[in-house]
C-alpha cells in the first residue's frame, strides 16, 4: 500500500509568543502522527519535512517542523499568504499539504 502524502487540514492560526512576530498552523496530532511514521527517516535538519501547500488560492513550497512539546508539526504561515488570503491570527483555516519528501 503506497504512503499517504496528501493531507486535507483544518486549522487555527496562532501567534508565537516571541518578537519575531512568527505565525502558524498546528497539524493536528491525528495527521502528525502518521506523517512521523511514515516521513520520519526523510527528515531534514531540526526534523523539518519538505511540503506543497495549497491554502485558498495560494500554493507554495515550505516546510514543516516537529513541535516536541505536543507531539504535532507546525506549519510556518508567511505574511504575504495572510495578507493575500485576508488571514488573521486566530482566524480557523482549510489547507491542504503534500509532503515532498
């Protein structure tokens, strides 16, 4: 059976509480899980996996990261896709990922 690589999520976006200003989407435990199992041995440096996502009309290249807190990856959400998309934080989203590892 071929590895599942394409993820539909929904997700609210949140603030890191740091000064950089940085947003994210957490993937839910449920996916993560999985993507680990599956990705894990394909990881990059700071456990990062390669990813397409497509979030309204947006599509883009970027990674993912393992949050070891809680178990979950985290998806970076640039401003340029929040401001395009009219995204705030807080605000809950659809997206899709495809990992491209």
């Amino acid at each position: 059976m071929k590895a599942k690589t394409q993820y539909k999520i929904r997700s609210k976006v949140w603030l890191y509480p740091g000064m950089a200003g940085w947003h994210f989407l957490t993937i839910p435990k449920k996916h993560s899980e999985e993507i680990k199992e599956t990705f894990a041995k394909k990881a990059r440096g700071w456990g990062s996996l390669p990813v397409e996502v497509k979030l309204g009309k947006m599509v883009w290249k970027t990674s993912i990261f393992p949050d070891k807190k809680s178990g979950t990856y985290l998806l970076p959400l640039k401003a340029e896709v929040r401001r395009r998309e009219g995204i705030d934080h807080e605000d809950t989203v659809d997206y899709s990922i495809s990992i491209k590892a």
